[in-house]
C-alpha cells in the first residue's frame, strides 16, 4: 500500500528507559481490556472516565490471569473491527533493524499494526476478541508480521487471506478518506507537532469518534486504535467510536499526562525531566 506503511515489530521499549518485553507483552498489547501493566493502564484510564463495571470486570479477570483471546473460535463470530496504527518514528527509534527491513525509516506518520476482529463487550470471561480461528502456526521458527496477523486474527474474520489483506489496505482508505489526509489516514496537525507535545484535548478533538492512543511512559505516542463496525459479509465497515473496553484499557494508555510528544523522523527525542513534568502538568 503506497500511503500506509507496515511494519514487523511487536514490542517497544523507551529511549530514557530500557524495558525488554517477551512475546506475550504484544498479547497483552492487544487485549484491550484484561492485558497489559494494569495498575498503569487502569490509573491511565481515569482521565477517560473509567471505573465502569466493565473496566473494574475485566481487570478482575486479569489479575486471575484470564487470556484476552478466545482462541479456536468460531470464524466470523466478532462484532467490530480495530486498526491499529504505530506512530513510525517512535518505532523506529526502538526497533531500528525492524524498521529499516520494511523500509519506513525517515516516514513522517503512521505504519499499520494490524486489523482485528473483536466483541464489542467483553465475554462472561473477560475475553476481548478472537484468535487462532484455525488454530496456532505448527513448526517453530520465525513468522513475518503478515503471517502473525492471518493466523491470530485474519482467519477470525471469515474472510480469504487475499481479501483480508485487501480490507486491511482498504481501512487505512477510509481513514484518509474521513480526515482528508491522502498521506496517511490521520489529520494534518499531528505531522506539524512532530518534534513536540500537543495538548492531548486538541488531540483528541482531531478526530470524528473516538480512538484509542497508546503512550509510552515519558508521554511519547506508541500506537492509535481506531475502530470500525462490521459489515454482513464481514468486511470493514463505516468508523465508530471504539468500544468501552478498547477506552478503558492498554490500547487506550495515556496515564496521567496532559499533552502528547510526537517523535520526529530521525531524531529520537530524550524526555528531561522537566519537560515530563509540563506534559504531566505537575
């Protein structure tokens, strides 16, 4: 896809702050609700207004260590879809070789992570989303991100492997289509902040419905989520605001700041101090 770059990796660590994460901290990433550092992801949920009986549910089942996923599901059983973008700076700085191998180093806005059906409510089990419709990848060794995002969600979808891959293309389409930003789905201005904070209000009054963003520990964007209905064939439909359990979970990590530091291609950015706190307004 010309206007939407992709990329391989799957886990971030910060430049003021070396954090190694396992395979399982991109699961966790993509449970929405039951993953992830949850004491953070639940305090940096607060300024959404969470503390619903769904977020206080699904953290419970996650400290009782239940999977987001309900692996071997049915193909097609999901309500919505989410898109996940990563800012490409930010993973650029942190996984220089991934992000050299596919070519998006020096882009200036979003790379695709990938599509993913989910429920719009978490199960009785705190279960977020389906995966492994046709079960795990046999043999070892390493898989591409294409292959990763068919076998864990794109055989949940019901859709060909060729048209899934089309819908994904396609997605990213219509978010350009939506903002009237050809370059890469998202409004304008978040190009111009490159290289600084944006008040997060003005951030997130950028968009029509509401989206899910990712921050790391030092106020700098990881990944957007934006979300989509399903349609009856079960391909992409119009965008909608992303379900509760998107907003008020770790795809929606914003902790206690204020503003939003975008990185600027080829320059990854050091957080002093002070600057944290005047993201944080403390």
């Amino acid at each position: 896809h010309k206007s939407e770059k992709s990329h391989s990796g799957d886990h971030y660590k910060s430049n003021n702050e070396s954090t190694n994460h396992s395979n399982s901290s991109h699961e966790h990433q993509e449970t929405g609700s039951v993953f992830g550092s949850l004491a953070k992801d639940l305090a940096g949920s607060v300024a959404y207004g969470a503390g619903t009986a769904i977020a206080k549910r699904a953290v419970a089942y996650a400290l009782k260590g239940a999977s987001g996923a309900i692996e071997g599901a049915s193909s097609g059983d999901f309500d919505v879809y989410l898109f996940a973008q990563s800012w490409a700076p930010r993973f650029c700085c942190s996984q220089k070789q991934k992000c050299e191998s596919q070519g998006i180093q020096g882009h200036l806005g979003f790379s695709t992570h990938g599509l993913w059906p989910s429920f719009s409510e978490p199960k009785k089990d705190g279960h977020t989303f389906p995966a492994f419709c046709q079960g795990k990848p046999k043999g070892g060794g390493e898989f591409s991100l294409a292959d990763h995002e068919w076998h864990k969600h794109g055989t949940c979808t019901s859709l060909s492997r060729e048209k899934y891959v089309e819908e994904e293309h396609r997605t990213a389409e219509l978010l350009s289509s939506a903002v009237g930003s050809p370059e890469d789905g998202n409004p304008s201005i978040l190009h111009e902040a490159a290289g600084a904070p944006l008040d997060m209000e003005i951030v997130r009054a950028t968009f029509t419905n509401t989206v899910g963003l990712q921050l790391d520990d030092f106020c700098r964007l990881q990944e957007m989520t934006s979300c989509f209905a399903k349609q009856s064939d079960g391909t992409v439909g119009s965008q909608i605001d992303c379900p509760d359990h998107v907003m008020e979970g770790s795809r929606n990590k914003i902790g206690d700041c204020k503003q939003v530091y975008f990185d600027k291609p080829g320059r990854c950015s050091y957080i002093s101090k002070d600057l944290l706190n005047a993201m944080k307004q403390i």
